[in-house]
C-alpha cells in the first residue's frame, strides 16, 4: 500500500461550539479504526488569558484564536470528507467546493502561533521572594496576610505562614490567589 501525506484542512464551525466539535470528532476517531489511520490530529488554536473580576479575583479563562474554525490534519477521502461534513456544528470545509488544504507556511504560522501562546501562559510568572509579605485575594483564607516561606515554582505555587489564633500555620497557595503587599 502506497503512504499517502496526511495534510490540514480547515473546517468551518459554529462559532462557540469548536471544542464540541472536536471531541466529538476524537470520539468518533478513537472509536473507528478506518477514521483513525485517515484523522491523525483536530485543533482548535486557543489561548489561555489571565482574568479578574471587579473585585480584584484573578481567573484563568481560554480563547478560541480563530472564532468558528476547527483545524484537522487528515489523508481526505471520501468516507471522511461525508463523515466530517455530517458531524453537528460543522458547516464544511473551507474553500470553493473542495476542501483546500492549508500551505506549510500557514500550518507553521497556526501551530507556531500555538506554541508561543502555550510558552507564553506556561512561562506566566509573578517573581515572589521568600520572606515577602503577601495577602491571599482568594480562597478560604481570603483577606488574610501572610509571608512566603517557600517557592515551587514547577507547580506555580507558594507555601505562605499565616497566622491563625495567634499561630504560624503553613498554606499552600496557587500564585492566582495571592498578590504582593
């Protein structure tokens, strides 16, 4: 049998329904052998965003890159072309009639774009100290204060001593839930 290159294909989705929309089609794959060596990969470029409410809470929240776009690395026959185009939220394939596979610069752009983006979040650090003073913004704990007493930076967590009726006792903290005096 002949390898044929597997390439990527933009779908067109509804918007707000991307991630529907790929884990119903990774389902579908893991479920379907003959899908599973067509469909390698189904991508949906999102990027995570630091948040806060008005009250000064911070939360993590993830953004699709390209509202209404689902991107899937595939060898396109029939039988997948059928299958994808009857999944729930997907209008088709982009492009005039026929799908239209993305060039290797726009796939290095999409995926390049991906991997910055989750860099970046990963790389998303507020320099604490050990010693520093600290007041927990969220959590059981809030409205407290405390000082660092140890760093893990690996987990973006701080181990903080405050007091509690009249004692030093250690908490373990995500960086979100804490911010410096």
């Amino acid at each position: 049998m002949f390898d044929v290159e597997k390439k990527f294909y933009v779908l067109r989705a509804v918007s707000g329904k991307e991630s529907k929309v790929k884990e119903y089609l990774e389902t579908e794959i893991k479920k379907n052998n003959r899908l599973k060596s067509c469909i390698s990969r189904v991508i949906v470029p999102t990027e995570k965003l630091l948040r806060s409410y008005g009250s000064g809470k911070k939360y993590k929240k993830e953004r699709v890159f390209f509202p209404g776009y689902v991107v899937v690395e595939a060898i396109l026959n029939s039988e997948v072309i059928r299958f994808i185009k009857n999944t729930n939220f997907v209008a088709g394939f982009l492009g005039h009639g026929n799908p239209v596979p993305l060039l290797p610069f726009e796939v290095d752009r999409i995926l390049g774009k991906m991997d910055k983006i989750q860099s970046r979040s990963e790389e998303f650090s507020i320099n604490y100290v050990i010693g520093e003073a600290v007041k927990i913004i969220f959590g059981p704990f809030t409205g407290f204060r405390g000082e660092i007493d140890e760093i893990y930076s690996d987990k973006k967590r701080l181990k903080v001593m405050v007091k509690i009726f009249g004692r030093k006792s250690p908490i373990e903290l995500g960086y979100l839930q804490v911010e410096k005096e």
